[in-house]
C-alpha cells in the first residue's frame, strides 16, 4: 500500500484526522499528535486493516508542556506511518503498544528512563537504557534537565539555586549559545563543506 | 523439581567483548529462558547532540558505532541536507556508496572472523582478521583513519579519490574476492562448520516479522529488506544491488547471506569506480537549517538504520534519534537463544552481530627508541625473527593471496 491510498483509508476510518494528515515524501506518512485513546485506535487500524505489520521504533520528543511519542511502522512497500501521541508532562500515562507491536518493547522502556512516561501494561523485565541508582524523578531527554548539573559520581542532580530556575538557566544557556553563535558565525560562515 | 540452573553471563565475559548481560536460566543443557539487559554503553549522544550545532553532531553520530560509522554519519547527513534543501553532487554520492560498500565489507569480514572464533574455528578468525586489514588500510587511505573515517559532510564529501587510490581499491578488491570466493567455497563444504552453525538460533519468517529483526537476519529468513532495494538512495538511484536472501533462518543461513553480500559489495565497487562521474565533491551547506522533521533510512552492515530529525529554524537541531540495526535486532534475541544447547549460546548471539565496538587502534607501530615508524612488512620480518630464536622458521610460509 503507497502513501496515497494509507492517507485514503485512514481519511475515510478516522475523518476528524484527516486533514491534518502530511505526506512530506512518497515514502512518509505522519498523523498529527492525537490524544492516547485516539491513537491507539489509529494504531491497531493500521496494524489490522492497512497491513503496517512491521514496528520500527519510537521517537519522543519534547513538546513544551506535554510529551510527544511517535511510533513508527512500515509495510511491504516500505512506507513509514509515523502514528504519534501527546500527553501532559504532568500525567505521562500511556498504554504499552508492545502487545501490538512486540519490535516496540525496548523503546518503550527507552520512554519511561528518559522521559518519564507512566506506561501501562509494559512487561517485567530490567529498565533501559539507565544505569541502575540513576536518580528517582530524573528524565535526561526532558528540555528542561540540563547534563551540567548532574553529577556522575554522586549519582544526584543539582541545579544551582533552589527550584525552579532550571528553564530560566537553561534560557540563560541558550542566549549565551546564540551570542556564540552569532559570533561563530561571522568568522565562520559556510559550515564544513570546504571544497 | 528443581526450577533449573541461572547462569549470569556478562556484562563482563570473555565471549561477549562489549557489557551486555544475560541471565540465562538452563534444564539441562538446554536454555529454558533468557533475559537480556541491555544498556551498560548509553553515552547520552542523542541529548548530547541537541547542544551542538549540526556540523558538531555528524562528529558526535560518526561515532555511535565504531564499524558502522558511515552509515550513520550517512543517514545524519542526509536527514539534514533534505531539510536544508540540498543537493549533493553525483560524485559525492559515488565516492558515499564505495566507502559504504568498503565498510560492509569490513564489517562483515570482521563479524565471519567472530563467528569463526566462537565456534573455535581460529583459523577463519585469523585469515579473515587478515582480510580486513587490508580494507581498512584502504579506508585509512581514502579518509585519513581506519574507523571513524570522516568521509561524510553537509552536503556533500570531504576528500575527494584520485586515480592512484581508484587504482589501488581495485586491486585490494581482486585479491578479496579470490578470498571470499574460498570463504563462500569453505561454507558450502566444510563439514564442521555446517554441522556448528546449521539448525541454531533458528528465528523464522514470522519471527522476524513479529520481533522486527532486520539486515542479514531477516534476510537469511528470506525477507528482503535491504533498504538500496526497497527505497534506494544516493548512488544505488543509479546503480542497481542485487539482493542477497536465504531461507535457512537460522546462524548458517545468517553466515551464507554475508559472505554473498560481500561479493555483491565487490562487484557495486567495482561498478562504482568504474562509472564515477567527475564534478564537484560537496556543495555548501547553510548553518541554520529551516524548522522541519525527517525520517531517513539508509542500509547500514548490519541492517536498517533508521534516523529522525527535527530541527527548529537555528543552527542546533531539536530532536535527533538515531535507531541502529542492532538495536531492531535484540528484540527476537530472547526467542533464538530459547530451546538450543548453552554451548550455542555465543554464536547466537554473535550471530546477528552485535555492534561490539572493539576496532580502533593504532594504523602504525613507533619503536621505543624513537621515531622509526614500523610497517606492515618490517613487522612481519620482526615476528619471523622471533620465531627463529625459538627454533621454528616461519619465514617458508606463503601469504595466500595475491594482487594485495
């Protein structure tokens, strides 16, 4: 099935979704962020009815305030449907698609280590990737957790004032990198292609 | 009734050279479970990569996998020359696909020679290992370095290939087929090896389905899911690879598929060389990239690599995640190692070639007494005169091949 007839057929299962459906290249084929329960219906649609048999992997991504978790699944011609979720940072809860996709197991347990999502009905088994003792709480792909201030011999994380100020020091960072930048810039302008 | 036998092996063993751990839980001598934990070499690349600009990234992904760096320097770069609208010079492409065609060879040269020690087969370790030295010195040659070559940038390549090291690639490719040809020939009659290798770590076509396997697994399962076939890109738009399957489904068939991809690779190399066209080798690539996403796939040695990148209108990306083919393969780990003898164990595992980064070291030797630089020769001559000493010549014995 080419991109084309996947956008077709989820346009005519899920209407509310449709236009909001991109196909960037013949290949590719991405949903908007949908809320888990809409998801998941999208999911098991394009594992049983459009023949997306193959889990590829997941991507989460930081969206600000929530947290955004693409599962990617391929068919026989080599399409990729990005089928993608969104949860607050505040409840990460989601349900573990590893029943349906048993390839996704481990990138599932990738989200709980690094972004702190609560996943329900994931499997028994060891964590990954993070050291064990690696601090409760902490989610290093989170914007806001900065590597500066985790100390690897203590295992602890330290933010120089109390609170709140990770953002605001992470925004204090990223001014000093634009300044950087702009200074990189103007004596170095054309990147690495030299020739 | 006992509950059975656990054996912990790894994370540091003398038969899994990279941390990795197993908890293998025995009746007999067979396994009746395993539990894989993974992640003793998590470096933090990805989180790494969204503080640095794009140019710093491709050196930080170059070196997410030690055999494999190519392909995933490939696949970064082309997530981010798509996004910045891009396009790469054939030549660029060209000289991409022979280096990434050396680099399976290498890779899976080195991965026989693996397989061959685990089954106490020293000898195949010992003539393969031998082998891909002289692809690494070709690589050293075209990019500077053994591992980690450097060949890829935005947009485009970094060093361009001359007459001379078209040449000498052409030569190293003679003599490696007429080994090859002798590894494919040991294969398909070496008793021994059959006999190790044939009916283990068995993951079937639906196996592979279902766990997501990729590269020579699912390949040797009979699923061809090379990804210069099924979505080609750069040169292979161009030229055309002839897949290689095989439905043993099980470590020999794994074994088969390698040894006739690297032909394969041979003859794309040749091919390439042959059809280079001339130009320019790079265009320039804009330091800020526009706010997009991209999903890229390029065939790495050991399968799929699968790359995503988000970036967000400045210089440094937003979101990079890189999906390694070793990582797709562990999935359906569990299933191949369950029911077969523990002796078996190691070459399952290192079966689907795990990505065991164990490759870098030094092109050259310097003496102790100063700046003489030893080469490949000299060493040679240093080994036999200890030998000597010791009573044994080995100076009569022949090097195989030849055209090297």
């Amino acid at each position: 099935m080419k991109a084309e007839e996947t956008i077709l057929r989820l346009k005519e299962a899920f209407p509310d979704i449709g236009d909001d459906l991109k196909s960037p290249s013949p290949l590719r084929v991405f949903t908007p962020f949908l809320e888990p329960k809409r998801f998941e219906e999208v999911l098991i649609y394009a594992k049983d009815k459009l023949n997306y048999y193959r889990g590829l992997h997941i991507v989460g991504t930081d969206e600000g305030e929530n947290l955004g978790f693409t599962y990617l699944v391929s068919n026989a011609d080599g399409v990729i449907l990005a089928i993608r979720e969104i949860v607050p940072k505040s409840n990460p809860h989601i349900r573990s698609m590893s029943d349906i996709y048993p390839a996704m197991l481990m990138h599932e347990r990738e989200l709980v280590d690094l972004f702190g999502a609560e996943i329900e009905g994931l499997p028994e088994g060891p964590s990954y990737p993070l050291p064990d003792g690696w601090p409760k709480g902490q989610y290093p792909m989170r914007k806001e957790w900065n590597p500066k201030y985790f100390n690897k011999m203590t295992m602890t994380y330290e933010p120089p004032e109390e609170k709140a100020t990770d953002t605001a020091t992470a925004a204090n960072d990223n001014k000093d990198n634009a300044a950087k930048t702009a200074a990189d810039e103007k004596s170095t302008a054309g990147g690495g292609a030299s020739k | 009734m006992s509950e059975g036998l656990t054996i912990p092996i790894g994370p540091q063993h003398p038969s899994l050279k990279e941390p990795v751990s197993f908890l293998i839980t025995l009746d007999g001598e067979v396994v009746k479970k395993a539990v894989i934990e993974l992640g003793y070499n998590h470096r933090g690349l990805e989180k790494a990569c969204e503080s640095r600009t794009y140019i710093q990234d491709l050196y930080i992904i170059e070196r997410v996998c030690g055999i494999c760096s190519h392909a995933h320097s490939y696949a970064y770069c082309r997530c981010v020359e798509e996004l910045a609208g891009l396009q790469t010079p054939r030549r660029a492409e060209y000289i991409r696909g022979i280096v990434g065609e050396l680099e399976r060879l290498h890779s899976h040269l080195l991965w026989l020679g693996v397989a061959g020690h685990e089954i106490g087969f020293d000898t195949l370790f010992m003539y393969t290992w031998r082998d891909r030295e002289r692809v690494l010195d070709l690589l050293a040659e075209i990019g500077g370095n053994r591992v980690n070559y450097g060949i890829n940038t935005i947009g485009g390549v970094r060093r361009d290939l001359d007459e001379n090291i078209c040449q000498h690639i052409l030569d190293v490719m003679d003599g490696l087929e007429e080994q090859i040809k002798y590894y494919a020939e040991l294969a398909n009659t070496e008793a021994t090896l059959i006999a190790r290798l044939a009916g283990i770590g068995i993951l079937t076509r639906d196996d592979v389905i279902k766990y997501g396997a990729v590269g020579p697994v699912a390949r040797a399962a009979g699923i061809m899911d090379d990804v210069r076939i099924v979505e080609p890109y750069g040169v292979f738009t161009e030229i055309k690879v002839n897949g290689v399957t095989d439905d043993h489904a099980d470590v020999y068939g794994r074994t088969v598929v390698r040894i006739k991809e690297m032909l394969e690779s041979i003859r794309l190399i040749r091919l390439m060389v042959k059809e280079m066209p001339d130009g320019p080798i790079s265009v320039r690539a804009p330091r800020r990239i526009p706010t997009g996403e991209i999903i890229i796939r390029v065939e790495a040695p050991r399968g799929e690599d699968v790359h995503y990148l988000r970036s967000n209108g400045t210089d440094k990306p937003d979101r990079v995640r890189v999906r390694a083919p070793s990582e797709a393969n562990w999935h359906g780990m569990k299933h191949m190692l369950e029911g077969f003898h523990f002796a078996d164990v190691p070459i399952i595992i290192a079966a689907i070639d795990p990505c065991y980064s164990c490759t870098d070291r030094a092109i050259m030797l310097r003496s102790d007494k100063g700046d003489t630089v030893t080469d490949w020769e000299s060493l040679r001559r240093t080994g036999i005169e200890r030998y000597k000493k010791m009573g044994i010549d080995p100076s009569k014995i022949r090097m195989r091949t030849s055209g090297v």
